[in-house]
C-alpha cells in the first residue's frame, strides 16, 4: 500500500522527536509529512495536503485539539484522528471519543502503546483501501442509487435521533462503506447532511414570530431549547434570537 502520511500536532518538540522515532524506525508504512505546534497550523497545512494521520495534542495554544479535530471531521471526516492527553484532561479525552477519535494516548507517550496502536490503524487503513477500490471499481449506477435512497431516508427522518451506524444497519451496509460512498457523491457526510436538513428547519421556523425557541426545539426533537441554541450557534455561528431578530 502507499505510504499513509502523518501529521504531529503539539507544541512540545520532544514530543514530535519521540512519534517521529517511533515511526520512522518501527514502521514503513507510516511516513511524517508534517510537524505543528498548534491546531491553526495544522489547519493551514492540510487544506493544501491531505493527510491521511492525525496525531494531535489536546492543550495547544491558540487553537486547542479538539477545536481544531471538529474542523477537522467537518471538512475531512475520512482523516484518523489520535489524541495526545494527560490524566487531567480525562474529560477532553471523553470528548475526543465522541468526535470519532481513532484512540486517545495518555502523556506521558508510552512507546509500546503507541506502536500497537499504530499496528491496529495499518490494518484499518488496509481494509479501507479495499473498500475504496472496490467504490471506485464498482457499479457506479448502483452506487449512486443507494446514496439516493440514504439521501431519501435521510429527508424523510431528518427530525428522529437516529444514529449513523442504525441507517447503515437499515441499509445492510458497515458504517465505514456508508459514510464513503455518501461523501463520495455528495461530498458530506450523513451525519453532516442530517444536521443541515435540521437547521434549515430550524431557519424556516424561526422566521415565524408565533413560535417560542422552546416550541422550535420541541418541533425539531431536541431535549430543550438550550441544546437546539447550541446546536444552532455552532452551525450557524449565530444564536436564534439573533438569526430571528435579522428576519423580523
């Protein structure tokens, strides 16, 4: 297989010493392309290369890990993703999970844990190359047909909590072959596509001055109004008084 090109992010050269020794003598499939100190850095530099391997810390200055991991799986949700953490931030370590984080290494690295982790992603990588090839290979008719109908299912159920891994089981296939194939024809995600349905909902609603946030929240199945205003600012970089008082 090709080389699977990695990038260090932390602000601690010893750090990036320590990985790129680790890969460099251990591994020939793995090959360090890049070495930042912050997640801004990191940002700059894969818009213009993609990178197969991110290997991330969580405390950085100016952008922290898991700002910069959100960036991340918003525009290349294909990209693996470790963290780097320490005991206390544990609880930065449980929000690395949640953002599909390959795995989470504890400082400091311990090198053994860190080369059986790597191990695990060449056979991922192995595996997704396979997948890849028989996408590109495949019947490109049926391919798109079944995105169709994801994409169907997916405006029909937009408001139901419904996870990815539940809409692949519906359609018989893994996770991993659903997310590519939906970005293969859509260049997003399902999930991504999901929430966006959701939002411009959400837009439609609050341009009617007869509905309170909290009944918005509830028409979109949100537990309360304070998780529909976060979920919204975050996608829409405004909050809904405010998106509702540039309308009315």
């Amino acid at each position: 297989m090709n080389k699977i090109d990695v990038l260090i992010a932390d602000d601690e050269i010893h750090i990036h010493n320590k990985i790129r020794k680790i890969l460099e003598n251990e591994f020939d499939q793995y090959q360090v392309v890049a070495t930042v100190k912050n997640g801004l850095q990191a940002l700059s530099y894969i818009e213009k290369h993609p990178i197969d391997l991110i290997i991330t810390d969580i405390r950085m200055p100016e952008m922290n890990g898991i700002d910069f991991a959100e960036r991340v799986r918003d525009k290349y949700p294909l990209t693996k993703i470790i963290f780097i953490t320490g005991y206390e931030e544990f609880e930065y370590a449980k929000k690395a999970i949640r953002l599909n984080a390959s795995d989470f290494l504890l400082k400091p690295i311990n090198t053994s844990e860190l080369s059986t982790l790597l191990n695990e992603l060449i056979v991922e990588f192995e595996k997704e190359k396979v997948l890849d090839f028989g996408i590109t290979t495949g019947n490109q008719a049926s391919i798109e047909d079944s995105v169709k109908l994801i994409k169907k299912f997916l405006h029909e159920n937009y408001l139901e909590n419904i996870s990815i891994s539940e809409i692949a089981e519906k359609f018989g296939f893994s996770q991993a072959y659903l997310t590519r194939i939906y970005f293969k024809i859509e260049k997003t995600t399902p999930s991504k596509y999901q929430l966006t349905l959701r939002m411009n909902a959400a837009k439609k609603y609050l341009k009617d001055p007869s509905l309170t946030i909290a009944e918005i929240a509830a028409l979109l199945n949100y537990s309360d109004q304070f998780a529909f205003s976060k979920a919204f600012k975050k996608h829409e970089n405004i909050s809904p008084m405010e998106y509702r008082k540039m309308y009315l």
